[in-house]
C-alpha cells in the first residue's frame, strides 16, 4: 500500500473520529436544554395552578386570595410523578417557594435540583443545581 494511501486512511479516520466526538457533544448539550426547559415548564404549571388557587374563593375549595393550604391539593396532583424524587412547597400569603429534586426512575440516581420562588404576576426566581459541577446556577432573579 502506497503511503498516500495510508495517509487517506488515517485522515479518514480522524475526520470520522472527530465528527462522532462533535454529535455526541451536540446531543448532550441538547439533553441538558431540554432537561431544563422541562423543568422550567413544570415550575410554571405549578405555580400557574397556584395562582388559580389563590383566586379560587374559600367556599369554592379555593384559597381566597393567599397560597396557604395550596400544598395539600398538589400533593394529589403529584403523586403520580415518576420522575419526582423530593418535593417541597412552602406557601405564603403572597408567594410560594418550590423545591424539586427530579431523578432517572430506571437508574434511581438524581438528575437535577431545583429551587423556585413563584409570585403572583408570574416566577420570580429559579435556580438549578449542576450536580457535575457541583453549584447552584441562577436562570431568573438573584440571591435576596
């Protein structure tokens, strides 16, 4: 085999070995975007949920203008959840703040982690815990 032959080889070789390494990072970082919008998705059915709660009068099953008592009919909502490992929700008068670890059923290994502050006019603060880097990152609001 003439060496301008073997210099194919291995040029093909690397391209094809670089162009694989180049899709895998692509669908990672694809998984991770998704994974976080799902997240981000959830909050705001929660919190959205919370708000007609909180319009709901009291004698309709509702919580007349507070969040207070929201957490036991989302409880039932939630019970079904198979990727739902933890969930905490602290309801105020005029905010509630949820915090959500999300896990791999099949693996029984935790995802991601998640801490929300959702207000009336809409969520005011989100943040996600990177478990490879080990931090909290901010996607809205700051640190109060």
């Amino acid at each position: 085999m003439g060496s301008q032959q073997q210099l194919l080889i291995v040029l093909s070789v690397i391209i094809v070995g670089t162009a694989i390494v180049i899709g895998m990072n692509m669908y990672i970082a694809s998984y991770d975007e998704r994974i976080t919008e799902i997240i981000i998705e959830e909050v705001h059915n929660i919190g959205m949920k919370a708000n007609i709660y909180r319009l709901t009068p009291k004698e309709m099953g509702g919580g007349g203008g507070s969040y207070a008592g929201y957490k036991d009919n989302l409880n039932k909502f939630l019970e079904n959840d198979k990727i739902l490992k933890e969930f905490t929700l602290d309801a105020r008068s005029d905010y509630i703040d949820i915090t959500m670890i999300l896990a791999d059923p099949v693996a029984d290994a935790e995802l991601i982690q998640l801490k929300a502050r959702y207000k009336p006019n809409g969520l005011d603060q989100l943040r996600i815990y990177d478990p490879d880097a080990e931090k909290w990152d901010w996607f809205l609001g700051a640190d109060n």
